[in-house]
C-alpha cells in the first residue's frame, strides 16, 4: 500500500518557470518522473497564483470530500506577501497592504493545518525559497510601471526581499506554535554557494536547478520521516 502525499502551494509547487519572454511552463511532469516512487502516491493540488485563502478552500473540499492521504505539505507565502504593484506605481505616497496581511495569513495557515489535522492528515510546512528583489522589480516593471515610483514607496529595493522573508519567518513560527513539521527550505537555499542560479529571471520563481534542489529537500525530509522510502 503506497503512501498518500497531496501538495497545496502556488506556482512554485507546480514547478513553474518563465521562458525567455517570460511566458511561464509548468516542470512537474519533468520533476514526477525522476522522483517518483511506488511507495508514494502524490496528489498535486497546487495552484498558480494561489495564496493561503484558496488553500484553506482547496482543503476544506477534498476534506469534504474524503481526503485519503497521511501527509499533506502546505506551501503558500510568496503571493500573500506580494503586492498590487500597478496601485503603488499609480500611487507611491499611498498605504498599500499586501494581498494577505501577515495576522490574517498566520491565522488561516493555522486553521488550514488544523482542518486537515481533525482529517487525520498530518499537515507539514515549509519556509519559503529566497526570492531576487532586483530582479523581480525589473520584471514587474517590464511593461512600463514606474521603477522610480515603486522605489520611493518601498524606501529601497530590499524591502520586497525582506518582506517575503517576513512571511517564511511566520510559517516557522506557526509551525512552532501548533507542533507541526516544518521542512526548512529557505535555509538550505541560502547557504547554497550559488543561490543566484537557483532563482528564475523573475526572481520569485525557480530554474532547473533550483526546482531539484526544493524536490531533494522535500523528498529527503520524507524518507527522514517515514523510512523505506526509495
């Protein structure tokens, strides 16, 4: 009998990656095939552009609907911590909140974990992989929004650096809080001597190697889990 895994994310859980007109592929097929294992039977649930609100939904269906698995990751942040960028470039000396502010995106994590807990599926998170400011800003600048105007609301271009950061520090933090496993992605990556070609030219998005690098991590915290698993 196989082990039953579903993965809840956004892109990056459906190894996306930008071609050289940053029109964006999906790699999961690529990546299936070289990890997988007849111990384990994966369910991909991610979505593009999902943050932790269609998370909570997604869980609350297949839970609904009989979720047959022992482990379940849960991977959201990236597009919760983002920003409308056209409303800052229009309107730099605005306030501007991200899509999901930090309490509300700890608390439906929480609740999203807990909902798959009652389910009798252990819930895993994961922090989050680094992102590239500078090249992220050039990419959503690409079309004609103001670099300057962005600038002057954030203050520097690190800020969306560290704002990302912000909410992979907060995954840990619920995970602590609720004794649930935590798979540390974001401190594998940054101690990787060569960080900058684990990120995509979009700077939120992975390349080849990076997307290995998050699958051999995932992959061994399971085998490390559950033993025996090839």
């Amino acid at each position: 009998m196989s082990l039953g895994v579903y993965v809840y994310g956004d892109s990056l859980m459906k190894a996306t990656m930008p071609d050289q007109t940053f029109r964006y592929h999906f790699h999961t097929d690529e990546l299936h095939e070289r990890y997988h294992s007849d111990d384990v039977h994966l369910t991909n649930r991610a979505k593009m552009g999902a943050t932790i609100r269609k998370g909570l939904s997604l869980v609350e269906h297949d839970v609904a609907r009989g979720l047959d698995a022992q482990y379940a990751l849960v991977a959201y942040g990236g597009n919760d911590s983002d920003f409308d960028w056209a409303e800052v470039a229009q309107q730099p000396e605005a306030e501007h909140r991200p899509r999901t502010e930090l309490p509300q995106f700890c608390r439906i994590l929480g609740e999203t974990a807990e909902r798959l807990r009652t389910a009798g599926v252990q819930p895993v998170l994961m922090t989050l992989p680094p992102i590239d400011a500078e090249r992220y800003l050039s990419f959503i600048c690409r079309s004609g929004l103001s670099r300057s105007n962005i600038l002057r609301w954030l203050g520097d271009v690190q800020r969306i650096y560290r704002y990302q950061e912000a909410y992979s520090e907060a995954v840990a933090d619920v995970a602590a809080r609720r004794n649930l496993p935590l798979v540390e992605v974001r401190r594998a990556f940054l101690l990787d001597r060569q960080t900058p070609r684990l990120i995509a030219a979009d700077g939120i998005h992975l390349t080849m190697p990076g997307y290995v690098k998050l699958y051999d991590i995932l992959t061994g915290w399971l085998r490390r889990e559950i033993g025996g698993v090839s």
